[in-house]
C-alpha cells in the first residue's frame, strides 16, 4: 500500500476505534467548482489500490450492529441513549483491528495527553464519527458543516456542500478568489465570531466551542473543530471524520498541525483528496448548539 495513504485510513480507522471503545458537519469546493484539478500520476497505476473507505465504513456498521446485539451487564433497556453523548479519549487495547486496513493501526501514534492540548469550556460537541460517517450524513457535508457541528441529511453529493458565506446570503467566491481574509469576513457574516488577538490559547467561554480555519490560497479551504476530549478533529470534503492531520498525528493544536493534504490521494479519480493549506485563517467561536448552514440557491 502506497505510504501517502496511511495517513488517512489511521486517521479514519483511529476515529472509529475510539468510538468503538467508548460504546458512544474542506471546505473542500464542490466537485463541480475543482473538476480542473491536475490528476496525480506519479502512482503508476498497476500498483495502486482501492481506498477501502466504503469497506472500512461496512465493517465498522457491522461491528456496531454486533455490539449492540451483544448481552450486556451494562446494558438499560431504559430508553435510547442521547446521541450527543461524548465519546471517551481512551483506546480500549482489546478493541479488534479491521480486517480491511490491517496496515491502519501500526502507523497510528498514541494519543497525546497533558499540556500540550488547548484548554476547553466544557461546550464543546462529542466526537461521534459514527453519525458523521453514516452513508446518510458523510457524502453531502465537508469540513465547514462538521466544524459548525451541523450535519444534514438533505444535502446529498458535494454539490450541496455549505460554503463560508452562502447562509448570510453571499453566493460561493470563486476558487481564485479563496484567501483567508475572505473566508474569515464570510464565516464571520453566517454567525461564528473571530476569537479575540491574544485569547487564541484560551478557552472558548462557556456556551461556545472552538473552530479553526486555514487556507490553500487561491485553491481551497478547510476547518478544523475542537471535541468535547480537548482534540481536534475534521472531515475533508466527502471524505470520513479524521482525528490525525496529514501526517498521521493527533491534532492538539491546529496551528502546528501537518496541513500537507495534498499527498493523500483519492484512488478512484487519481487526485489529491486536499491541499497544503498553508495560510491560517484564525479561531472562532461557534454556539454551543451549532450554526444551522445554509447553500446558495
């Protein structure tokens, strides 16, 4: 298996193992507005093999499903639990590996713990990959919906992805004319608010959660959000939820995170699942509650 994949089924499967063990919306463009995208041919075809996303998303149903069939001491028969129930940070060891990414699990590094995380107000949304990843919520909704915690099943393809702008009414920019400044006026018109300069290292008051944008300009965007377990997560474009950035490693900070996205590449239309977003955009709070996003018609 090519290396420039690894990064992406252990930040996958990583995600799912965690919600696995606790029981518990890159902005990408459209596929329309990025079809001109230059494919990668540096893999040679012969050698290249199917990023086993749809496979991985099967066996982790099936595996829920089992589970959930499973005789339990703990089990309530008391009523569904809230779906908003936050998934825990620890990784059960006896938690089985998936058959269909043997090489995920090796690559993927332990968690961090300690200092290094940025603090949280206790507002933050759970990390629960298995509702994002569903077959119903994971094709329409890229990273701009997850960070804004608002996933929907109307939206159906990349086509109804929300773009930064588009609830406060403003139609899609041009891919040219994708910058930081503008997406950050944009984000800022449909309702998240810019973290002040020097509150960057805090804590979100409470009844808000923090979300972090950065930017390929004149290319793509992309947002990162802050679970509820001090870690950042995200979802490029249709792509499954990741808790690791383009190298592999879990994001503490998305400042320092490894933003090279271009090096993983989508199997089926040979290109780049992403970009090097290498300006930041800055913080912002979102509501506690989400932003309800809106396309442009």
């Amino acid at each position: 298996m090519s290396r420039n994949r690894l990064p992406l089924l252990a930040g996958c499967l990583l995600a799912e193992v965690i919600y696995l063990a606790s029981g518990a919306r890159p902005g990408h463009m459209s596929r329309a507005a990025t079809r001109q995208q230059t494919q990668v041919a540096s893999i040679a075809p012969a050698i290249r093999q199917r990023l086993p996303i749809e496979l991985q998303l099967a066996e982790i149903s099936r595996a829920q499903n089992a589970a959930s069939d499973a005789p339990s001491a703990n089990k309530s028969t008391a009523g569904k639990p809230s779906q908003r129930q936050p998934a825990a940070i620890t990784v059960d060891p006896r938690t089985p590996h998936f058959d269909a990414v043997p090489t995920a699990t090796s690559t993927a590094p332990p968690l961090l713990v300690g200092p290094e995380l940025l603090p949280t107000s206790g507002s933050e949304p759970p990390f629960m990959p298995g509702i994002w990843n569903s077959p119903m919520i994971r094709p329409g909704n890229n990273c701009y919906a997850y960070a804004c915690d608002d996933f929907s099943d109307w939206r159906h393809n990349t086509d109804d992805f929300p773009q930064p702008g588009n609830t406060a009414g403003f139609p899609t920019p041009l891919q040219s004319q994708l910058s930081a400044r503008l997406l950050a006026s944009r984000a800022e018109a449909d309702g998240l608010t810019p973290v002040p300069s020097g509150s960057e290292s805090e804590a979100a008051p409470v009844g808000f959660y923090k979300v972090a944008l950065v930017v390929a300009p004149g290319l793509d965007y992309h947002w990162y959000r802050q679970d509820r377990n001090g870690y950042w997560s995200h979802k490029l474009g249709e792509y499954p939820v990741m808790i690791t950035d383009s190298e592999g490693n879990p994001i503490a900070d998305p400042r320092t995170a490894a933003q090279h996205y271009e090096k993983l590449i989508d199997p089926e239309t040979h290109t780049p699942i992403g970009h090097n977003y290498s300006s930041f955009g800055g913080f912002f709070y979102v509501p506690e509650a989400g932003i309800r996003l809106h396309g442009f018609r």
